[in-house]
C-alpha cells in the first residue's frame, strides 16, 4: 500500500504524455491540487453592513463564535479559539445572515445562534485549513454538532497537543482520513514509535505532514513506514541533512516534501536512503518547484518514472543544466549524443517535419515523436548526462529562412498572439522550424490549448506519440474538431472495427470523414461482407471510406449481386441514422 501523500504519479503520467511550455508547469498542478487555499468562488458579500464597520463586525463575531464553541458547546477555550478565528469563508456566511446594528451586534449573533443551529463541522474542516470550496463533499448528513462525531475532533485535539500546528491539521485529513478514526492513545503510541527512531517532535510532524498515511496505516502495514523511515533516518541522520533544516515544521514538511517526490516516482522504500544522503544536496539546493520541473522534464521521455528518479539521485548534475530556455538544432543535438551517420541520416529524411530548430524544453518530445525516447535516455544513465549540459548550437547551424520569413510576416499580424500559441503547440510536441511545421500551421484551427487537449484525446485513444506526430504532418486537419468527437471515432475504428495503428497511421485523414455518414456503416458493411465472404480480399481503410458514393456502389455492386440492396436495408446512413438517435451536437466538424 502506497503511504505518500500526494497523488504524485498520476500527475507526472498526466503531464508526461503531451507537455508543451503554454501548459500548467508540474509545480503549479502539484500545488493546485494538494496545497492550494486559494479558490475562484467569491465570500459571502457583507452589503448590509457599511464598510466601516465591517471589520468591527467580523472580529465581533469571532469573539461570539469562540464563546459558542467554548461556553455553548463545551469545547476548551484553545480549541474553540483555533476554530473561532481560522474560520472566516464560514464566519462571513453567519455574519451576513445576520441584520446588522451598531449597538448590540454581538447580542444579535448570540441571539442568532441560539434559535439557528450552524453545522459545526463546516467551521471545524475550514479551521484546519481544507478549501471551503471542498468541504460540502466531506459533511456528514445528519450530523451538524462536533459531538455527534467526537473521534474526528478528539483526534485533532490529540495532535495540535503533540505539536501540529492546527491550521494543517487538514493535510493530514486529506492525506488519510483514517487518522481522524483512531483513538487519542493510538495516535500517541504511533508518534511516540517515530521519536524513537532519533527524530525530535518538530522533525515528525514535518515527516507526518508529508506523509500523511503513516499515521493512519493499520499495524499489518508497519513493515513499510519502518522502511521509509529507515531511509529517512539514514539521510537526515547518518548523513546529517537535518543540520540543513531551519528547526521548525515547515521547513522539515518542505524538505520531506521533496523526499516523497522520488517516492511517488516508484524509488523502492528501504533502499534509496543512502543514494539520497550521499546527494543530499539536492534537497539543500534546489527548491520543490525547480525539483519538480526538472523531473517532469526527463519523465516527458514516457520512460519508467523510478528509473528517473534514479538518474536525478545518482547524477544530481544534471538538474543544474539550462532545461528550458537553451536553442537547439535536432540533427546537432542527435550527432552531439552519438547517434550513428547513418541513422542520423536516415532520422532526418523520416523526419522532415521534427527537423530544425527548437527549444531544448522540447527535446523530451522530439525523442518521443522520432521513437527515440529509450535511446536517448539509455544514454542519458550511462554517462551521457553530461552531454546536456556541454552542448551548444552554431550561430548559423540549422537556421530555416523561410521559417524564419514567415514567422516574421505571422508576427505582423493582430492575431499574431493567438497563431503563435498554436505554432508553440506544434513545435512542443517535437515539429521544429521548418516549412513543414509552417504548412501544418495554415490547415490548424482552434486557440493552442483547444489543440493539446485533441492531441492529448488521441493519445489517450491508444495512437503512440511517433504515429500521432507522423499523423499530423500528413494530415494536420484531424485536429480542427472536438475531443469527444475524435474519441468517439478513435473508441470505434480502434475497439470496435480492431483496426490497427498502422493501418490509421497509412490513412490519418480518415479521421476527417463524418462518424455516422460515412466511417460507420462503410466499415461495418465491409465487416459483414468479410463475415459472409462474399468479400474475398480487405480492402484497405482509404478504399472503404474515402471511396465515393459511386465508385462505392459500382464496387460493392462487383462484389455480389445481393450487396447493393444489403446496403441499402441495413447499412446505410439514411437506415443508421434512424436506428441510433445519434445527438444533433455529434456531428464532426468540418476538416
């Protein structure tokens, strides 16, 4: 059982099938997703109290909200104030509910309260830091009063009286809700069972906070957390990180946070402490931010993750070298990684399209699209790293003129923004400067993300990022039309036809025709033939759909004399139409 908290891999998975430079940075999905307090939704407005008086009021009905939790509910007064004063999305709920006066405001709350219950757990999850926007998930529906479920704060006692600051105590709510279900003295005995392995309080909670699921594993998996926190003692102790650390919590939560990244990655528990402790400068060195956009960049390779997390560890080097900004040429950059003359060259005549110039942010693509990714970071594991970093590009070396021309003329324009967020889709899956790229340009359509997200569908279709790549310099079009759109076609050619991606690459356009009018019943009629054999040979995927209506029907009419009329009572898209109820918004956009 994975005891990280972050869902981690499935960011990098995400992020590692189709990254262009445009996108959310890995960083921010990861703060998005587990530490962000922010939210779009607007408080509670307080109109009816003037805005002078306004934070008057908000600290009046702190004050009451205290001395309800506290003399009211009977809850200890530190606790009622950590809910009192860290509650304010909640807070100004309550306040704008209630009529405002200058005099006697705080007596109108109390009066408030007692003829209107509040749902105490909505203030309590807000206190403890978890985003209001997500706390209606995580209500009970027929409890509205800490008491009708005392284990949660009990729990949340027991930990602020260890150390936890209160306001974080939502991270570990989130990480494993199962923490706020055991007992006082179970949490006790668990983070006693830490200290023992020669951390001070501050260094557990910091590691608990990080990790949130060794507090709420049961006993069975206690073989694992004594695994992780072998290899933590190992680095932070045997290799003294720990002097590296500022002694307070969120400084120890920021470095195990880092830690747990190599985790996520797949790094086995148990068996990295020591390769992490003799890098540890890693961790000292480089912020969580910079850490984690280096290794979504080597993760972009669509490699295994815990082989990357290797490579950092073993050559932490290569996180000092210029990843994004550094300009280079395809064919220069294969030759300075040792590619052979003769696959080189035959690379470039492959490959028009990904030729050129591009930037070296984009090189974990240009791999993926020139089927190359392996190769390259086989290379990268066995001495190559260095490689990264010594490589610069000629000051004339791979310059397209025409490209160069052309752009010149785009950046003219007053849709020059928009068109470039499009050719920055096109050379951040590996298409560089050159005509081809420019061509693909003029048949797109659609803002740059629009693009990814269609790209992104096919891939996620089962088309491999080479062929797709392949795909688009032939037939840039199939991405002007909806993601549903091309996953419905891609969902039947693929599973419901089993074609192959050979056969779809042999005839991307394919993807351009109309699901229901044309791609459906030719190719299912085709089947039936086969099923029938009155068809003796397969015809392939351009001869059934790009056919026309006539030279299909002269065909068929060839094969069998039957065919036509079969055509007509069962196949057609007249008799399709009426049988499926296929909605009015399905229909593919024009390519």
């Amino acid at each position: 059982m994975n005891i990280i908290e972050w869902s981690f891999l499935d960011t990098i998975k995400m992020l590692s099938r189709s990254r262009t430079p445009p996108l959310q940075s890995l960083y921010t999905t990861l703060k998005h997703n587990f530490f962000s307090t922010n939210t779009h939704q607007k408080p509670p407005t307080l109109s009816k109290i003037p805005t002078k008086y306004r934070p008057q009021a908000i600290l009046q009905a702190q004050e009451v909200l205290t001395d309800y939790f506290h003399t009211t509910r009977s809850l200890p007064f530190t606790f009622a104030e950590y809910i009192g004063k860290n509650s304010r999305f909640s807070l100004l709920g309550l306040v704008s509910k209630v009529p405002f006066s200058r005099i006697g405001y705080p007596n109108s709350i109390q009066r408030f309260l007692r003829y209107h219950p509040i749902n105490e757990f909505e203030f309590f999850f807000e206190s403890i830091g978890i985003n209001h926007v997500e706390i209606s998930s995580m209500l009970h529906l027929n409890k509205c009063f800490l008491s009708e479920d005392s284990k949660v704060f009990d729990a949340a006692c027991a930990l602020a009286c260890f150390g936890f600051p209160w306001k974080k105590l939502g991270i570990l709510y989130k990480g494993d809700v199962e923490i706020f279900s055991k007992e006082p003295y179970e949490l006790k005995e668990r983070l006693s069972r830490f200290e023992r392995y020669g951390f001070g309080s501050v260094a557990v909670i910091g590691i608990c906070l990080a990790f949130p699921r060794v507090l709420g594993e049961r006993s069975d998996f206690l073989d694992e957390v004594d695994m992780l926190f072998d290899d933590l003692k190992r680095v932070f102790l045997d290799f003294d990180l720990a002097s590296c650390v500022v002694g307070n919590v969120d400084a120890w939560f920021e470095m195990c946070r880092k830690i747990a990244i190599f985790y996520e990655l797949g790094c086995e528990k148990g068996t990295i402490g020591e390769l992490m402790g003799k890098n540890k400068s890693i961790f000292v060195d480089y912020s969580e931010e910079v850490l984690a956009e280096k290794i979504g960049f080597f993760c972009r390779l669509d490699v295994r993750r815990e082989e990357v997390g290797v490579l950092v560890l073993s050559k932490p080097e290569i996180l000092s070298f210029d990843l994004e900004v550094c300009v280079i040429s395809t064919v220069g950059f294969l030759k300075h990684f040792g590619l052979g003359v003769n696959k080189l060259k035959l690379t470039a005549q492959t490959y028009q399209y990904i030729m050129g110039r591009n930037k070296i942010a984009n090189v974990p693509h240009i791999m993926r699209s020139l089927d190359l990714s392996e190769w390259f970071f086989d290379r990268l594991k066995n001495g190559g790293h260095g490689l990264l970093g010594s490589y610069v590009i000629g000051s004339n070396e791979d310059f397209d003129e025409d490209y160069a021309e052309e752009l010149q003329k785009i950046q003219a324009l007053r849709t020059s923004i928009y068109i470039i967020r499009k050719l920055n889709f096109l050379h951040g899956i590996g298409f560089g400067e050159n005509k081809v790229t420019m061509k693909a340009l003029s048949y797109l359509h659609g803002p740059g993300d629009e693009l990814q997200e269609r790209f992104d569908c096919l891939l996620h279709g089962g088309v491999n990022f080479s062929n797709l790549c392949k795909m688009l310099s032939v037939s840039p079009k199939i991405l002007n039309q909806k993601a549903e759109i091309l996953e419905q076609k891609i969902k039947f050619l693929f599973l419901d036809m089993g074609l192959s991606q050979e056969e779809l690459c042999a005839f991307p356009a394919c993807l351009c025709y109309d699901l229901e009018k044309r791609i459906m019943p030719r190719c299912q009629f085709h089947r039936w033939l086969r099923e029938q054999d009155w068809c003796p040979f397969e015809y392939s995927l351009a001869s059934i759909v790009a056919t026309s209506d006539k030279s299909f029907m002269a065909r068929i009419s060839g094969i069998h004399p039957d065919a036509s009329k079969k055509w007509f009572s069962s196949f057609s898209n007249e008799k399709l139409v009426s049988k499926r109820s296929f909605s009015k918004g399905n229909h593919s956009t024009s390519c």
